[in-house]
C-alpha cells in the first residue's frame, strides 16, 4: 500500500482554496489517484454544529481535523485540506502528525477576498453579524515556509495544481509518471 500524504490549503477566506482544491482534486484524478477533501465548512456542521469560531473552538476543531486527516493518510489516502487556519499553530499541528505533508498558502490581497465575499462574511463582519473573520476581527498567520505559493489573484487554479503536483513528485508522494 502506498503511503498517503496531505496536502493542506491555506489563504484568507474568498482567497480562491476551494477552487484551487477542486483543480488539486482533478489534477490527481487524471493521474489515476482519488483524494479525500477535509472542507472546513462541511466537517463544522458535522463537529462543531453551532460553532463559536472562538480561539478555543477553532483549537479543538481543527486538532480533530489534523487527527482525521492522519488517520486517512496512515491508511494510504491522499487528503486535501480547504481549510483557513488561520493560527500556524493549527497547520503546524497536523505537519507533525503527517510525515507526508504539504502546506500550500493561496496568497490573495485581502482587498480581493473582500470584493469576491461569495458567502458574504465580509460583509457580516462590517455589518457586526460575525466578529471572529479571519484577516478582518481574527489574526490571519500566512506560512513562514509554505512548499508553493499561489497567487490567487493573478494565478489560474490549474497551473496552481499543476505547480503543486510537481511539488509531490519533487518530494517522492507521487511517482513521476501517472498511473
């Protein structure tokens, strides 16, 4: 069985990491391999169905993260985290439980995220409805040493895939050749 590895998402919210995963997610199937994606928003409705996204909250949430995310690649499944994260402290957890792990920063001025808002939390948090956003109410910490960087402004999600593709085969989590 080939070990799995993680490849974990990061930049603000609206800095494009969905659909950076979504290009990921293809990028791998057309090499025959299929991914588990760790979405933050669906695993809160499912750990946390009332979340708080207190400092406390968000420690326990995202421990849990890193926990399944582990447990995946100890069974041989690749998984990809969309997830903000906004403390290293969280990134940096689940780096130390996965030998086999990549930490990806989707670098999108904030500017940017605030006009793409597509589920509207900016807005929330200058109307006062929400008062933890990260980048906004919460510290946002980028990675020191992210394996790629991706422009979310200027970058195409498929060349971001493709760019973070080879950083696997760089690293020996995927053969150089495709299935």
């Amino acid at each position: 069985m080939q070990p799995g590895f993680a490849v974990w998402i990061t930049g603000l919210p609206a800095s494009g990491k969905s659909t950076l995963t979504t290009a990921l997610v293809q990028a791998l199937s057309m090499r025959g391999i299929r991914a588990a994606v760790l979405e933050s928003d669906a695993l809160r409705r499912i750990l946390t169905p009332h979340p708080r996204y207190d400092e406390e909250e968000r420690e326990v949430f995202y421990g849990a993260m890193a926990y399944i995310g582990r447990l995946l690649a100890e069974h041989g499944v690749p998984v990809i985290f969309d997830a903000t994260a906004n403390r290293r402290a969280y990134r940096d957890r689940a780096r130390r439980e996965i030998p086999r792990f990549l930490e990806l920063y989707v670098d999108t001025p904030l500017a940017i995220c605030v006009a793409r808002d597509p589920k509207g939390i900016y807005r929330k948090a200058q109307e006062g409805a929400a008062a933890t956003v990260p980048g906004v109410q919460a510290a946002y910490e980028p990675p020191l040493h992210p394996e790629v960087v991706i422009k979310g402004d200027r970058e195409a999600p498929e060349i971001g895939a493709e760019r973070i593709v080879a950083m696997l085969i760089k690293r020996r989590f995927l053969p150089a050749r495709a299935a």
